[in-house]
C-alpha cells in the first residue's frame, strides 16, 4: 500500500533541497514556512536522521539527505510521469511514448520524426525528454525512455538494439581570425599542437573514443583545453577564442560569424544519432512504432 503522506513529505525535501531555503520553498510550494517546516521535522524523526543543516543562510543537506536526493528526485520524475499517463488515459489517448535525445538529434532528427508519428497515431501522446548520450542505455533498462536518439554504437546490452540513423563527416571549427581559417581544408596532424574543445567521455563515450582514435592515427593525442556539453557549446567556446573543436558536418548552420568550419582533408566519420530500444519488453505500441519507422523489432 503506498504510503501517501511519505509521498507528500518526499515531495517537500525535494523543494527545499533544491530552493536551499524554507521561505523559498514555502513559496514555490503555495504554503506558509511554519507547516512546511513542521512537515520536514516529521519527516526526519520518521527517518530517525537529520536532514538539513538550518542556518540564516538557509537550509543546507546534511550528508544523508544529499544521498538521498538523486533517489528523490527520480521518485518524483516517475510520479509525475504516472500522474500525466494516468491524465491522458483519462482524456482518451491511446498511450504515451516517451523518448530520450540528445540536443542534435532533438534540432536534426527528431522533429519530422515527431511529425509523422502524430500523423499516424494521432491518440498518441509523445514526452520527449533532453538526455546525454551515456544516459540512453541505462535510461532504456530502467524504462525511464521508450526510445532513444544519442551517438551509440557497437553492442550496448543484452536487451538493448539500436540501429545509426546518421553518420557524418567531421569538420574543424576555428576562430574566424585564426591561422587556418584561411585554409581550404586542414589536415588533422596540424591540429597537434591546438587546444581542443570536447565532450568530456561520460557524455558521450563511442563519439569520444572516436575523435581520440582519429587524432591517434594521425600521430597525436588532443591537448584538451574545455569538456562541454553540446556542439552549440563547442561552437561557443570557440567563438571565444578557447580553442578548436571537430565538430559534426551538417551542424554548420550553429557557426556565429566569429567561427568559421573547414573540412579535413581526411575523411572522419561519426555515427552522430542512432536509434536505441529495449528488446525484452512487451510492448505492441513500440511494436508499432518501430514497424511505422521502416525498423524491424528484434526479439530477446
């Protein structure tokens, strides 16, 4: 039987660990400090720890309640997502089909994805949610995504398949009033002696492992300057004169008129955006999917 007045309680940690403050929390939550700070009291002595460090700063988690927190916040993250298909069950929709994507697969490939999947289940409700590359994998085991768009290769898990949907060539990104941004095209060996703007490997582990494989081959390891998140922040950096980054080709369009993109004279390819599902789970709406994007579903 679930315990709704723990629910409740969790729901209140979680507002003020991440407000910091009860006053701010009260505020968010729509309620007067007194009661809420009543609540988190409860909930320590149901606990039997402690909690948050109360100070005129603010609220600050102790050691046990900053390790509580990761487990919190997906507790909250799946009761809201039981809250909303429970919602458009009510209103009629025939499901809801969650995906997980990274940045460029939600600017490249995603939207005419979207587009035809309303078109053909027009009582579908689709969440798509921003995820790193290294989060697909466990995201799909943990049945937080029911696909997912990230750089994926390779064998990736018992029960997960994927097909790439995208390989591209890379391109070198320089500042516009750098050396080489006169060139017609550069070779990589050149780049040796450059300060690099990457993704850091937990991101996005096989694109990563690629970019060093192909520096490697051409006789050097990449001196990386900054680890960012996303090819936009890559071009940013850049603009800023923090170094050079390789970046997908058809990305161009993120080019401000301080970056220029030169092509290498070797060609680098990328699978930039794979699709990825899990195979043990029944599910005919994925089924469906799946057979409506032309991709056959393996069978575990």
């Amino acid at each position: 039987m679930v315990n709704f007045r723990l629910v409740r309680h969790l729901w209140l940690f979680l507002a003020v660990a991440e407000e910091g403050n009860f006053g701010r929390a009260a505020r968010r939550l729509n309620m007067s400090q007194p009661p809420l700070t009543e609540q988190i009291q409860i909930l320590e002595q149901a606990l039997k720890v402690r909690l948050f460090e109360r100070s005129r700063k603010g609220a600050q988690l102790t050691p046990v309640g900053a390790a509580i927190l990761p487990a919190v916040r997906k507790f909250a993250d799946q009761l809201e997502r039981l809250e909303f298909a429970v919602r458009e069950a009510v209103e009629g929709h025939s499901g809801l089909l969650t995906i997980g994507a990274i940045t460029s697969a939600m600017v490249d490939v995603l939207p005419p994805l979207v587009t035809r999947l309303k078109a053909e289940y027009p009582q579908l409700t689709i969440s798509v949610r921003e995820i790193d590359s290294a989060e697909a994998v466990p995201a799909l085991l943990a049945g937080d995504v029911d696909l997912a768009f990230a750089r994926l290769e390779g064998d990736l898990a018992p029960t997960i398949e994927s097909t790439p949907l995208k390989q591209d060539r890379l391109v070198v990104a320089v500042p516009s009033e750098h050396p080489m941004a006169s060139l017609t095209r550069i070779r990589l060996a050149t780049l040796s002696n450059e300060n690099f703007v990457m993704f850091p490997r937990h991101v996005s582990p096989v694109y990563f492992d690629s970019l060093i494989a192909a520096c490697r081959a051409n006789g050097f390891s990449p001196r990386i300057l900054h680890h960012v998140r996303s090819v936009a922040s890559q071009v940013a950096f850049v603009a800023c004169g923090q170094g050079i980054a390789l970046v997908p080709e058809s990305l161009r369009s993120l080019a401000s008129e301080n970056v220029v993109f030169r092509p290498l004279k070797e060609n680098v390819s990328v699978v930039t955006i794979a699709m990825a599902w899990k195979t043990d789970r029944d599910s005919p709406l994925i089924t469906s999917v799946l057979s409506s994007l032309g991709r056959r579903r393996a069978v575990a």
